[in-house]
C-alpha cells in the first residue's frame, strides 16, 4: 500500500497534513498496512510533540493525536468520523469507486480518550491511498476459479473500494458488495452466503460470515495478517497467516506463508492434493489385504467348527509377492508421484468404495478354488493342492486391485504398473525354476508346491478351474465397483442437500 496523494480543504497546507498523519502513527506506534505506508511517504516530515494519542483498532476505525498546540487530530474512515461536509463525501466517492482507500484527517473541538465517542469533525484534508495488486494475483485467483474455490472478500475497508480491487484481481461476483456497518451477527450469518464482498466488518462479523459458510457444509480457508482477523481464522477449517502480520494471527493459524505470498496457497493446495491423493491410493492397497485376511480368517474358522473344513490355510511366505511388490514397492512409488486431481468426498468414504469391491474380488477368487475343491472333490482340483492355486488366484487379483488404483493410467503409473507386473512374474519363474517344481515345497521362497501345475504345463482342469476363478472374481469386482460408485454417489448427494438445509 502507498499513500497517493493528500488533498487539503484549503485551512492548513498539504505537508501539514503530511506532518499531521506520520505524527499519528508514530505517536499510536500502529503497524498496520496504512500506518507503514504513511511511514514511508512522509518518513522525511518533522513531527509535532503530542500530549496523548489514540491507537486505531478495527472497531471505531479511527485513530488520534493531541498536539502539544492544542489541536486535536482525528484520522479515520470517513462513515466513521461524523462530518456534515458533504463536499468531502463526494470527493471520497470519486476515489473510492476507482479502487482507492480513503482516510479523513479532521479536529475534534475536545481531546479524546481512548473510547471515547466522536462527535462532530471539521475535516481539513483527504488522504487517498492504492493498494498495489500484486503481477500474480489474477492468476493465481484464476487457478482458485478453475479449481471450484469460491474466493471472498472480508474487509474494514470501504465495499465499493474492495469491490473495485476484486474487479482487478478478476475475482468472479466482484459486484455483489455489502457494508455491514452496524449489522448484528445474525444478520450477518443470514445474508454470508448472498455476497462477495463484505466491506465494513468488525472482528465478530468476520467470524459469523466464517462460520455461516461452514454450516452450510463448505470447509472455509481464511488469510489474514491482523488482531483482527484472529476470531475467524480460529473458526476457519483452514486458517492461513502472513509472515509480516501480527504474532497474535501467526500463533493462531494453521499455515504462515513465510513470504507474505498470496500465490503460495496454490503450490500448499497442490501438496496437500499430493498427499491426500496418494494416501488414498496406498490405503487403498493396504486395506484390501486386512478386509481378505479378516474376513477369510472368519469364513474358515466357522467352516473348520461347523463344517469340518479346513484351517485357514495361507502362510505369511504365501503373500511376499503380494505384499512386497504391488504393496510394499508400488504404494512407495505412488506416494512419491506429483498429483494434482481435485479432492473429491470424504477421505473413507473413497477408500472404503474402492476397498471393499477389491477385497470381496479377492476372497471370491479363493472360496471359489475351495468350492470347486470340496464340491467335485479330486475330479477337478485336489483339496490338497487348492491352497497352491489360491496363492496364485490372490497374487493376481492383488496386481488386478493395482491396475484399477492407478487408474486413470498417466506415463509414470503405467510404466509402475508394467515394471511390477513383470517383477511378479519373473519372481514367480525364478522360485519355480529353482527347484521347487519338483514338489519340494521346501524350496519354496513362497511356499508353494508347483508340483500341482505338473512338470512345466498345468492339468487342463485345474487351468479352467482357476481361469474360471479369475474371470469370476473379476467380473464381480465390476459389478461390486458399480454398485459401490452407486452407493457413493448417493452418499455424496445426500451430504450436498444437507448442506443447504440450515438455509
């Protein structure tokens, strides 16, 4: 922000005033955006000696000095210093629609305490003032756009000041403008939803507009740099300061951006997509193992009491390949990937509608194997060899699972995917060849005895039985995946209605 011009009535010159204003602010020692930019414009200007000074604070927007002469100085936002010049109001409306920040300088017939009321203030100058908008701001604003963030503006400024910057900055409804002057914070919280620009706000209207947009189901980022801004980034989902602000926002907040950037929030979005997005994708992997691991330990301790089946039958060795390659090395690489997909419902929500079909595809592919094994007995799959088969039914419904996870495919998840996909089978080939095809299951890395598959071709009814398997588990994975997308989207528009029902 810089000063841009001071403008006297004629009573007192303009380096008067300029001497007038950098008296206030170093006499109330204020370090906001305006003060610092008085600073810097009259950093050169002698200063009157003072008596006393009142400090400025977001609640009567005006701050004050008594001169050692016996004037007393008040320099604040026009609709708060009460003047009957209507000459000033319409010069500071020339200025304001054009985008400008405008302070009044006056004197008050009476020293002022802090707390005091103004009464009524001959004005003597106007100091115009331009917030300078940053190169990248209609850019970065655009990203926001395009990413469905809706962006508003929570001010103490003038409204139709703001509304101008917002016209600049290309924010989107930069002409639905408000003052909420002297509003309560009902009627605030009942009209946070109908603007973008929210102008003459107090602290406590801050918060109700925050957390009016969180009852309606909307997760709210909040920016700010002041005491001010303290109530609403402590109720914001995300609350986000500025290095150069005031400690009290800084300790409060969630995130500081370290170079006082607005264009750093995309580059924190993309990361926070980054992890989220890979964590859904690693979650996935992990839990479809977990949910066929409990649900199979249940299926086959209820067979082995009710039914004299058998024990659950599988080996920790038995999934090295399922959990060290698509597991352990693909969740590893895809968490490491670069993803900037937009988020979309809940986190277990998606989990759970990916997880469950990935995991009854799997348990379907094994209690297939054993029902063919127990109901037509050795005609077609020896009970003693159906474990063998079940490793390999898992294993390739784990690298089926990893497929649909990196799905929609892009150059670096399809070449994991191929590079995986070759790693399983040459792990396979290579236990095989080592010897373990002669029925010394022993020698198994894995613990599979390939002495089911015969020497080096596997028996024409054991490969239907677990090609049948396969295709099965597979298509029901496509239908649970269908009705799971169903499910979930029936969730998603459930929580999208109840969103708008307090309104």
């Amino acid at each position: 922000m810089s000063v841009k011009k001071m403008i006297s009535t004629g009573k007192i010159s303009e380096r008067d005033l300029g001497k007038m204003v950098v008296t206030i602010v170093d006499g109330t020692r204020d370090e906001n955006p305006t003060a610092q930019a008085i600073r810097n414009e009259y950093a050169t200007f002698n200063k009157y000696d003072i008596t006393s000074a009142v400090a400025f604070n977001s609640a009567r927007k005006y701050s004050a000095a008594m001169l050692e002469d016996g004037r007393n100085v008040v320099m604040g936002a026009r609709e708060f210093v009460p003047h009957k010049d209507s000459k000033i109001d319409k010069l500071c409306e020339e200025y304001e629609v054009k985008g400008n920040r405008i302070l009044v300088i006056g004197l008050s017939k009476k020293p002022l305490q802090q707390g005091d009321a103004l009464e009524d203030i001959e004005i003597i100058g106007v100091m115009v003032l331009e917030d300078h908008i940053r190169d990248d701001a209609s850019e970065n604003i655009e990203w926001f756009k395009n990413n469905g963030v809706s962006v508003r503006i929570i001010t103490g400024d003038n409204p139709i000041t703001a509304s101008e910057i917002a016209k600049r900055a290309g924010i989107e409804g930069y002409d639905k403008y408000i003052s909420l002057e002297g509003k309560t914070t009902d009627e605030v919280r009942h009209i946070a939803r109908d603007y973008v620009i929210y102008g003459r706000v107090s602290p406590e209207q801050k918060e109700a507009i925050i957390q009016a947009l969180k009852d309606d189901g909307h997760t709210v980022a909040m920016t700010g740099d002041g005491v001010n801004d303290i109530l609403a980034l402590r109720v914001a989902d995300c609350s986000i300061a500025m290095a150069s602000g005031s400690d009290a926002a800084k300790n409060v907040a969630h995130l500081v951006a370290l170079d006082s950037n607005f264009g750093s929030l995309p580059d924190v979005v993309r990361e926070g997509r980054r992890v989220i997005n890979n964590l859904q994708r690693a979650f996935t992997i992990y839990l479809v193992k977990t949910v066929f691991a409990i649900v199979l330990t249940v299926v086959f301790l209820l067979w082995s009491l009710i039914g004299n089946g058998p024990a659950y039958p599988f080996e920790t060795k038995n999934m090295y390949i399922w959990e060290m390659i698509y597991i352990g090395v693909g969740s590893l690489f895809l968490s490491l990937q670069p993803n900037e997909e937009r988020i979309k419902s809940s986190f277990m929500t998606n989990i759970l509608s990916k997880v469950l079909p990935a995991a009854f595809m799997q348990i379907s592919m094994v209690l297939g194997l054993y029902l063919i094994a127990y109901v037509f007995r050795s005609s077609i799959i020896n009970p003693g060899n159906v474990k063998d088969l079940a490793v390999f039914a898992f294993s390739i419904g784990s690298f089926i699972v990893l497929v649909r996870v990196c799905m929609p495919f892009d150059a670096y998840r399809t070449l994991l995917v191929i590079g995986l996909g070759f790693i399983g089978m040459i792990a396979f080939f290579a236990d095989y060849h080592a010897g373990a095809w002669k029925s010394n299951i022993d020698k198994s890395i894995f613990g599979i005895n390939y002495g089911v598959l015969g020497r080096g071709l596997i028996n024409d009814k054991t490969a239907y039985a677990l090609l049948f398997t396969v295709i099965a588990g597979i298509l029901l994975y496509v239908l649970f995946e269908i009705l799971a997308v169903k499910i979930h989207n029936k969730i998603d528009k459930m929580k999208e209605a109840a969103k708008y029902e307090r309104y």
